[in-house]
C-alpha cells in the first residue's frame, strides 16, 4: 500500500438512526441543507465506484492526500470565499477573533463539551494531526466552537479540553461565548443544532472546515464515528490515525 494510503473505509455512521431523524428536523440555512445532501451523493457514488472496483478522486484537494484518504474523510474543496468571522472567549479566558488568525492555517470543528461521541472522537483526530505535522505544528490553529448553550461557560471547554488532552497543543482553541453569538456562528457556517434540554445529548452537524491564512474558506471534510452495539463511539484505528495524518496532510498544504 502507498505511502500515506489507508484501507477503504468501512461505511460509518454519525450516531443512531434517532438522532439522524433529530437533526433532519431542523430547521437549518440552506446552504448546510445542501452540503448535507452533496456530502449523501458523493459518498453514495464513491461506495459504488468502490464496489466496482475504482475509486472516485475529488478534483481541487492537495495531491499529496491520497484517493482512499480522501474518500475516508470525504474531503471537498469549496469555493474560496471569506470565512463568516467570529469573536469568541477560548478555554484560558481569552478573547479570539477569527481575523487574527490571519497568516495561519486554521482547523475549524463545532464541539459539544459534554459531548461523548463524535467530539472526543475529532479531538483525538486533532492531537494526531497535530503530532504528525511535527515542527509546522506551531504554524496550524486547531479552533473548536461551542455547540452547547447550556454549558456556554470557559469552565465547560476548560475542562473538555483538558480531558481530551487538546491542551497539548500549544494553538488549540475551545471558544464560547454568549449563546447569540454562538448561534450566530452556527448559522454562518451551517451548522444545524438541536439541544432538547440541559441534559440530552446535544444533536449537531460535524463538519470540518479548513480555512486558508488568507483567511478564506478552502475545504471541507466529515467527520464519521461508528458505535459498538452498546452504542459506545469508537473508530477502527487505521481510520482514526487516517484522519490526524489527512488533517495534517491539509493543514500543510495551505503553509505552502
């Protein structure tokens, strides 16, 4: 197998069927809407070229990502465009503001701090990709946004980030905030949110934005997350080391 390939993706789900019903009930902008439903069609193309044998490469993503690779994280360019800006308070208590991270990469997430599925699941993700872009790692901003307006506080994302050992990396960032500004943020780059109550499971959409130093938007990718028959959340370990390296592999790209 070439280097920096992995083995084809087994096809993942986001949570159980509940909650893909949950979210499908919301009232989200259009353009989230329309991903969703891009993202359904290329992976169903891409699980059809597999079977067939081939594998389908999206045009546009860095030539140093793999075809398996790209598949895995279904990754996309998008039209370059500014990123919605943002000016949030992260988990040391210090105000940040999208458009100060000008000149660096960003890796943009939308976490729950008292979520135990997909979120622990991207962290990991996160400190992989941070540990394999070695010295650029300085270089790259891994940014989370608050998806819980019940547990809004630097105390919440203080403590998540400590437990998912995020602090490790010296440019990780849990931003929240007041809940209009949050929900500002969500609205801006599309992501659907349902928070039942203060002790649910919060149901958001799991999107991975990379964000150029010039500040505009350059790719997407989709986070995926399998359960045990317990409805634990787990990823088989080539597909999770797949993704820190495809993050890392991206992140380095835009320092070119």
């Amino acid at each position: 197998m070439a280097s920096g390939e992995v083995a084809g993706p087994k096809a993942a789900t986001r949570g159980p069927s509940w909650r893909m019903l949950l979210i499908t009930s919301v009232v989200v902008l259009a353009a989230a809407v329309a991903f969703v439903v891009v993202a359904a069609r290329n992976r169903s193309s891409q699980s059809a070229a597999t079977a067939a044998g081939e594998q389908l490469r999206p045009t546009g993503i860095p030539s140093t990502v793999s075809t398996p690779l790209a598949t895995l994280m279904a990754l996309s360019p998008v039209k370059e465009r500014p990123a919605p800006g943002f000016s949030l308070t992260d988990q040391n208590g210090r105000r940040l503001s999208l458009a100060g991270l000008k000149g660096h990469p960003v890796v943009l997430e939308f976490m729950d701090p008292h979520c135990t599925d997909i979120c622990p699941i991207v962290s990991q993700e996160f400190v992989d990709a941070y540990h394999d872009l070695g010295p650029l790692g300085r270089k790259v901003v891994f940014v989370a946004i608050n998806v819980n307006r019940y547990h809004a506080s630097v105390a919440a994302v203080a403590r998540f980030s400590a437990e998912h050992d995020l602090t490790s990396i010296p440019t990780w960032h849990f931003l929240t905030g007041p809940v209009p500004l949050l929900r500002k943020a969500w609205k801006q780059y599309g992501i659907a949110v349902q928070a039942p109550s203060p002790n649910a499971d919060i149901i958001h959409s799991s999107i991975v934005y990379f964000i150029a130093p010039n500040g505009k938007e350059r790719y997407l990718a989709s986070p995926q997350v399998d359960h045990t028959k317990a409805g634990k959340a787990f990823l088989p370990v080539p597909q999770l080391s797949g993704w820190g390296r495809g993050i890392a592999l991206v992140a380095r790209s835009m320092l070119s």
